[in-house]
C-alpha cells in the first residue's frame, strides 16, 4: 500500500505552487523512495492554459489584459482558479498503483463523485469530456501532467466563492456548458468543511494509507 503525505499550502500565488510542484516531481524522479503527496491550495484569481490550449478560448484581449495568466504543463484548454475553490496537486508514483493514465483520471473523477455523494449532490461524468458535472454544469475540472509515471497538476472543485472570472473564457473550451459550485447546493459549505472529506475520500478511491 502506498503512503501518501498531505500538505495544505493555504492561498498560495499560482507561480509559487507551481514552482514548488515542479520540485517535488523532480525529487520523485531522481529518488523513487520519496513519498507520494497529495497538495491541496487555494490560487488568488488566475487563468491557466494547457500546452495545447488555444487563445481562442480567452474572451479578453491578451495584449490588454492585466490579470494573472500561465501557460502550463498540464493537458487541457483553459481554466480559472479562484479562492473558494479547492486545487488538488497528487504527485504520485503510478507505478504503485496502475500505470495507466485513464485509470487515473477516472480515479480523480470518482473521488469527486464520492466526496459529492457525502453532502448528497449528486455529481456524474459526460462521456467524451474529463471532468465532474452537476446537472450538466461542471463543478471540478482535472488536467493532468504525468513524466515516467509520476504525476503533477490535478484537479480544481468549485466550493464556493465567486465564480465571475469563468464570464472572460470558456471553460476548458467547452462552450455549451456553464460552471457550479456546491455551494449552490449548500449555502454555508466552506473550503475548510471540505478539505478533510476530500482527504479521506482520497485516500479510501486511491487505496493508500
């Protein structure tokens, strides 16, 4: 069974995350016995394109813009980050589970159905799209990097907050669906009710300890 350590990095800018995620990743490749660690962090408002993400998924002039924008690692079009939504960073070894990247992301999406299922939201897949939807509204996008069987980037769910920054893209190039939150479904949810649950969900969907 493989150990997992978690590490709550708080609302931590995305660059540093980033950057930090990088190093743990290079420190799992150069020494196979560095533990499996599951990442959970807030990001102050910032968009986020895959490596092949297209522009045309930005409804603002980049020229212009003065917000935060990254182009990222991770496979995906674009999305946002925001306080109020949990990002999830597992940097695991697949080897000590399946090596097997569809087996991984729909991994990440069961654990968000199951976390759901706890505050009974119930919470599906869209055949033909990654990620997790509520009443054909996407509450969690993943977008996933994996480098010899070590992962890194993950997942984001939309707990409450404001969603308003979703308005200048479409989400993960997605155009005929919009985005939710749980809070929609639970009005005083907060990250930090969340975070735990999502935790032990982790650990039971992953089989690690």
């Amino acid at each position: 069974m493989a150990h997992l350590e978690i590490e709550d990095l708080g609302l931590l800018p995305y660059k540093i995350a980033w950057e930090y995620q990088q190093s743990i990743v290079q420190q799992k490749l150069n020494n196979p016995s560095f533990p499996d660690k599951l990442i959970l962090v807030q990001h102050p408002p910032v968009y986020t394109l895959g490596t092949g993400a297209t522009t045309e998924n930005l409804k603002f002039d980049l020229n212009s813009f003065s917000g935060e924008i990254h182009r990222i690692e991770r496979g995906g079009e674009v999305t946002y980050h925001y306080p109020g939504q949990i990002v999830a960073y597992p940097i695991l070894n697949l080897r000590s589970y399946q090596q097997d990247l569809h087996w991984y992301l729909r991994q990440l999406e069961e654990v968000i159905i199951c976390l759901l299922a706890k505050y009974d939201v119930k919470a599906e897949r869209i055949k033909g799209l990654t990620g997790v939807w509520v009443d054909n509204t996407k509450i969690a996008a993943i977008g996933i990097k994996v480098k010899r069987w070590v992962t890194m980037h993950g997942f984001a769910l939309n707990v409450n907050g404001d969603l308003s920054g979703f308005n200048q893209i479409i989400p993960c190039g997605i155009k005929d669906k919009g985005v939710t939150k749980l809070s929609n479904f639970l009005p005083s949810i907060s990250v930090e009710d969340v975070k735990p649950e999502l935790v032990k969900t982790f650990i039971s969907i992953f089989e690690c300890s």
